[in-house]
C-alpha cells in the first residue's frame, strides 16, 4: 500500500502529519492529495476492516488506526483467531464458496499478524462441515 501511496504522491500523508496549508490555493491541492490518499488506503484494506478506520479524519490517523490494527500480534489475538478457525461451522443454506472466503478471511487475519496458519486444521474444519444435504 505505501507504493501505492508513493506512486501517487501523496505517501508523506500517511507517515506524518501535514499541516494544512494557510493560502488557500495550497489548500486545494492539500485537499485532492489528502483525498486521493485516504481512497487508496480504503480502496486497500479489505471490507471487514473499514469501519475500524472510515471516521478518521486524516490519511495520517488511517495509517496509525491501520498499524495498531494489524501490527497487533499478541497471543491472545492468535490464540482467538486460531479459535474461531477451529470453531469456524458452515450454516445451513450456506454456500461452500461463502464459507471458504470466511475461512480464508481468518487465515488471512493470522498470516497478517505473523502467525503462521495450520494447514491441517484448515482441511479438517472444511471437511467436517461438508453437509449430507
């Protein structure tokens, strides 16, 4: 996502805090940097992620609310996430394709917070929940 950010500019956004500029035709182009900035991160982060950081005000504070997000790799997070795969159960009139995304989700979740995600126990909990319907 930063060479997205830098791509386009406006990296220095996320990294620090920038004022706003005082002349109001700087303001203008503070005002599309700032914008184009916040829809890269939004347009990067998946679905499940954006009402942790839509209300922030500044792509600085999106990219903050963004590290404490996924930079949290404490036990207890991976100790949950692992739980919910393991807990993870497909509903009835569920679609396999729509339960396999929320398991992919899950491990995605685990892998981002440097967890290595049990292959084994992936296959087990698809396996398991294969109705006979």
């Amino acid at each position: 996502m930063l060479s997205m950010l830098d791509r386009n500019r406006v990296k220095n956004f996320a990294l620090k805090v920038i004022a706003v500029p005082v002349d109001p035709n700087d303001n203008d182009k503070y005002e599309e940097a700032m914008a184009r900035a916040k829809c890269i991160i939004l347009d990067g982060v998946k679905d499940h992620v954006v009402p942790h950081i839509a209300e922030k005000e500044t792509t600085f504070e999106l990219w903050e609310a963004l590290k404490k997000l996924y930079q949290h790799t404490s036990m207890q997070r991976r100790m949950l996430l692992e739980n919910q795969m393991r807990s993870c159960q497909m509903k009835k009139g569920q679609l396999i394709d729509t339960f396999l995304g929320g398991l992919n989700e899950i491990r995605d979740q685990l892998t981002v917070i440097g967890a290595t995600p049990d292959q084994e126990l992936m296959v087990r909990t698809t396996l398991n929940v294969v109705s006979e319907d």
